[in-house]
C-alpha cells in the first residue's frame, strides 16, 4: 500500500506495486511548483536587501550632508564665568572626526561673557560628560590681533568661529568695547588700564582717599581725637590711544593716629594723610589730612582739612577761627586739547572738646561737596540726580577705638577721650576710586 512524504506529501510506491506513471507525474508537478515558490522567494529577499543597502547609504548621504549644513549654524554654548580662560561645556559641539581633540574646523558658536576681559582670551570647550577636552585655544580679533584687555564687556553676547587653531571673533564688534564701556577701581593699590580697541576718549571720576581719625590723649584725658579730613574729587577727559597701557593708582585711606600716653607732655600725634589716587601722566586727586589727638592747652582735637590741589594737612582745624567747611568746586581746567578737568575740594574733619571724637569728613559724591560733620554725627555727601553718591565718614567714636569710613575718600572718625577709653587709636579714612567710562 503507498505512503505519503511527511513534507510535500509525495506519493511513495510499496516494493510489491508497479510503476504508475500517475503517481510520477504527481510528484513531478508538486516539487515545479515548490521550486518556483522557493525561486520568488529568494528573488523577493534580494531585492529587500538591495532595498534596505541603497535606503542606508541614503541616510548616510544625508547625515553627512545635515553634518556639513550644521558648520554654516552657530550654536550657543552658554555662560563662561572666567574674565580671560574661558571654558564652556555643551553636548552641541561639532567634534573633529580624527585628530586632536578639538571642534571642527569652520564650526562656530556663541558665548554669552559675564565678566569683563582683563587680558588675552582662551577657549576651552569639553562636552558634559567630560569624555571629550579641547586643549585652550586663543581667541582673536577678526584681523587675528590679540584681544586688548577691557575690550569684551560683561553682558555681552560673543561669536566666535574656529579655523583649526584660533577661535576668531565674528561680525561687527561681536561683543567688544567701542561705544561704550567702564571700569572701576575702588582698592587701594596700583594698577595697568589697557585702552580698549576702538576707544579714543575716556571720561575719569577720581576721588583722593580720607585721612584718619586722631587718638586719645592721657595729657588731656577728657577730649577724644579729631576727625580725619575727606579726600579730593576730580572729573574730566582725555584723549587716549587704543592699545596703550596707563597707570591707575587707587590711594590708600590714612591710618588712625596713635595715642598720646604721656600725662605731663604735650605731643601731637596725627592720623596718617590720605594717599593721592591718580588716572594716566598727572591726574591727581590728593588725600585728606589725619585728625590729631588734643595737644595743647586749647583742648581741642583737630580736625584733618580736606584736600584741594594740595595734600590736606593734618590737625589744623578747631573751634577758634579755623572752623571746618564743606567740600565745594575748587576748580575748572580745558586744556588746549579739548581735555576738561573740574574739582571739587574734601571736606574738613570735625574737631571736638567733648570727651566723644570728631567726625571723619564725608566722601564727595560726584556733583557735590561731602556732608559738614558734626562732633557726633556719622556723615554722608549729598547726592544729586543719578550721580553717584558720596560715602560715609567715620562717625566720632564714645568709647573704643576711633571708627573707620567707607570707601570713597571719607576721614576716619577720632577716638574718645583717655577717660572713656585709656591709649584709643583714631579711625582709619577710607580708600579712594578710580572710575573711567568710555
């Protein structure tokens, strides 16, 4: 009896049965048809293959193409803290495919600089999980100039293009310093102002720095120290050059003076005068004299007088015809370049006769004279308009040492008398400010 294949169900013959053509041509016309279906099959899976080969070079092509598009793009890369070696961080960044480690060439990107520039500037960029570095590229004008300091102001919006090995700064000023800009100096010491690019004419605003406060004194132990005189103020402008490097002193506030400790002598021991703060070659503005502790038989503790063009001189103003006064315009200069300067003087340190010091002499603001101290009272300048504003004087002190001013240019306040504090320093002025604007 015949048998059927498991698979294709062909007909198989018992060895006791003859041959039947039939059943040949049965089995014959199931394996035609199979093999056609196998060869469709396989023609239909080539051609899937040929399909998906052809659909992956073509997404190839366009990654490759969106690759070379996304050079033409600027990508934003965020803030930098640092005024000079920049380093930002981004996932965005267009990487070289072999090489050092460094963005691709023609790739471009913009930073956003939340500090003023004091030097030459580098970039460094490395992406967020720190798998990638660039080594600190220098950042270029467009001319390929290095970048002058105080050019790059704080708040500016920065595009930079990288050629290989420089970033270069794009468009016009992309950021740099050539309307308008400023910087401030308001520590006492000695400093390198780099005229920025672009900038020909500057405006100053400098105030000379107080003179301290005067001591007790064991001689006379019942009237405290003097005030300390205020500081000068000058305003004005200069013609400068782009690229040109000025000097910039910022005076030091006077030291209070010493106590006298003597009980059978007189001795004037004065509060050390304000040093001068001065902008470039020549413009000056002097410091306050020092209070002195009382050293005489007229028991008064003088007051330091405020500077004018000349230093103030220390302990000189008391009660008896040498009354203090208010700080007031001492001057107008133009030059014959067109350079503008105009002063107002420091105001005069309060004297005392009362056992509590005299006040340090209020800091000029920049349109007015300081505030006129009274024995007692802590002191301010008046402020006009959006000028800004004077500062502080050190109150006269009722016990304890003499207390200090603010910045500013204000005196030192003087110290109590011996009686209410024993050997009492006066209060230190304080230091002066070199402002400029362009």
């Amino acid at each position: 009896m015949s048998t059927q294949t498991k698979n294709y169900g062909f007909t198989k013959d018992n060895e006791n049965d003859f041959y039947n053509v039939n059943t040949v041509n049965n089995n014959l016309d199931k394996i035609d048809t199979e093999m056609k279906r196998i060869e469709k099959e396989a023609k239909s899976f080539n051609q899937q293959v040929d399909d998906n080969t052809k659909a992956i070079a073509a997404v190839d092509t366009k990654v490759d193409n969106h690759t070379k598009e996304n050079l033409g793009h600027i990508i934003y890369l965020g803030y930098t803290n640092a005024p000079n070696a920049w380093v930002c961080t981004s996932d965005d960044i267009i990487w070289e495919v072999s090489g050092p480690v460094r963005a691709r060439r023609g790739s471009a990107y913009r930073v956003f600089l939340t500090n003023i520039n004091t030097g030459n500037v580098t970039l460094t960029l490395k992406n967020k999980d720190g798998s990638k570095v660039s080594s600190a590229y220098p950042v270029l004008n467009i001319d390929g100039s290095q970048i002058l300091p105080n050019s790059l102001n704080t708040g500016a919006m920065v595009t930079v293009a990288f050629n290989g090995s420089n970033f270069f700064l794009q468009g016009s000023g992309s950021g740099v310093n050539i309307a308008n800009g400023s910087q401030k100096y308001d520590t006492a010491g000695t400093y390198q102002f780099t005229v920025p690019k672009g900038v020909t004419r500057i405006m100053y605003k400098i105030w000379g720095a107080g003179g301290g406060g005067g001591g007790s004194s064991a001689r006379y132990p019942n009237v405290g120290g003097g005030g300390g005189g205020g500081g000068a103020f000058i305003a004005g402008f200069v013609n400068v050059t782009p690229g040109y490097t000025h000097t910039v002193i910022v005076g030091k506030g006077g030291v209070g003076g010493a106590p006298n400790t003597n009980v059978s002598q007189d001795l004037a021991f004065y509060g050390e005068k304000g040093g001068f703060s001065m902008f470039g070659n020549g413009h000056v503005a002097n410091g306050g004299g020092g209070g002195s502790c009382a050293y005489d038989s007229n028991t008064y503790g003088r007051g330091g007088k405020g500077a004018t063009t000349s230093p103030g001189l220390s302990g000189v103003t008391d009660y008896s015809g040498n009354s203090p006064k208010q700080g007031l315009p001492i001057g107008l200069n133009i030059s014959q370049d067109g350079q503008l300067t105009a002063y107002i003087g420091g105001t005069d340190g309060s004297p005392t006769s009362s056992s509590t010091g005299g006040s340090g002499a209020g800091g000029n603001s920049d349109a007015y004279g300081g505030y006129l101290n009274t024995q007692s009272g802590s002191s301010m300048s008046q402020t006009i308009c959006n000028f800004y504003p004077g500062e502080y004087g050190g109150p006269g002190a009722s016990s304890g040492n003499g207390i200090g001013a603010s910045k500013g240019g204000g005196g030192g306040g003087g110290a109590p008398s011996h009686y209410n504090s024993a050997n009492a320093y006066g209060g230190y002025g304080g230091d002066g400010r070199v402002y400029l604007y362009w």
